[in-house]
C-alpha cells in the first residue's frame, strides 16, 4: 500500500469514507459556514485523504449539495406523515421540528451564484417545502391553502435566520404568531 492510498493518519480507512465526509461536511458547514470551511480541514476533521475525498466527490460544489440532498429528503416526514396529528396541529408541529439554523437559507447566503447547484436545489427544497404546508393547509381546511402555506414557509424561514442572528429561538413566538394565522385562515366549521 502506497502513502496515498493511506489516510491523513497513515492507516487505511476502508469502507465508510464518503459518509465520513459529508458527516464532517455537514458538522463543519453547520458550524463555521460553508466558505471557511476549507478542503483540508474537512479531509482532516473525516480522517481521509485529498485523494479519497476527490474520488467520492468531483469538488466542493458537489459535497455541498450531497450535504443538502442528504438532510431533509422527504421533506420532515416526522411532522407531515404523521396520522396521529390533525392537519392544523401538523402546521404547527412544523415549528417543533424546524432546524434552528436552517441549511438552505444557510447556502443560499453564502453561494451567490442562482444556478450553483446547491443554491438550486435549496430553491426547489423551499418550493417543495412550502408545497407540503399548503397541502396540510387545505386538508385542515383553509380558505386560501396557497397563501397560508406561503405564509408559514415565510415566518419559518425568518425564524430561522433571527434564531441564528440573535442567537436565541424564536420559534415559540413565531409558533404563537403561526397559531393566529392558522386560525384565521380555518373558518370554525372545517376546526371542528
């Protein structure tokens, strides 16, 4: 076995490489952003080499958006999926769930260019996202399911950016804020 073939530690590492990346990749970007998170500290922080890190992936671009396609796939099935909630308290369970810094808008910000393929697929998450809201909106019954989903999509997006600008969670207040949104959306009669 040659010096390349080894890890940053000399050993080989075998199988689990690639999860190892974007494990720290995601850790790394979550907790230092993603443009002063260098190469070599993520080759460092998942015990690989250049080398092993370049087979799996082609370049950052392409690590950033493995990292986004991998942390919410389904769209927060834990919250949408779920039989044992009304629709309305699936809205609201949205709060619950969401990710205090949430990755998407974290990307969005730090890649300027629109068709990065990263920034493109936080784009087609959020759409995605807010379709699921407006879904849970017109099964609870709203008036506008469209607007409301959009308005829940909006408040959970600015939650997120003030939890991570303030450094403290909103989320309670923006569920309270939710909460009175839903329920002037829901005429009486579709709540019952």
């Amino acid at each position: 076995m040659t010096e390349l073939e080894k890890g940053p530690r000399g050993l080989r590492r075998g199988r689990g490489a690639r999860e190892r990346i974007v494990s720290a990749s995601q850790q790394l970007f979550r907790d230092q952003g993603i443009n002063c998170t260098g190469m070599d500290q993520l080759c460092a922080a998942a015990e690989v080499s250049k080398r092993t890190l370049y087979q799996h992936f082609a370049g950052k671009d392409e690590l950033i958006a493995e990292c986004l396609h991998r942390f919410d796939p389904d769209i927060l099935p834990e919250v949408f999926d779920r039989t044992d909630l009304t629709p309305r308290e699936r809205l609201l369970a949205v709060f619950d769930a969401h990710a205090p810094l949430c990755p998407f808008i974290q990307a969005a910000v730090e890649i300027p260019d629109p068709g990065h393929p990263a920034r493109v697929y936080a784009r087609d998450y959020k759409r995605a996202f807010a379709a699921r809201l407006t879904e849970a909106a017109r099964e609870a019954g709203a008036t506008d399911p469209e607007h409301l989903g959009e308005q829940l999509a909006l408040l959970l997006d600015g939650a997120a950016a003030r939890t991570r600008v303030l450094n403290t969670d909103v989320f309670t207040t923006a569920a309270a804020i939710a909460a009175v949104l839903i329920d002037n959306a829901i005429p009486a009669t579709a709540r019952r």
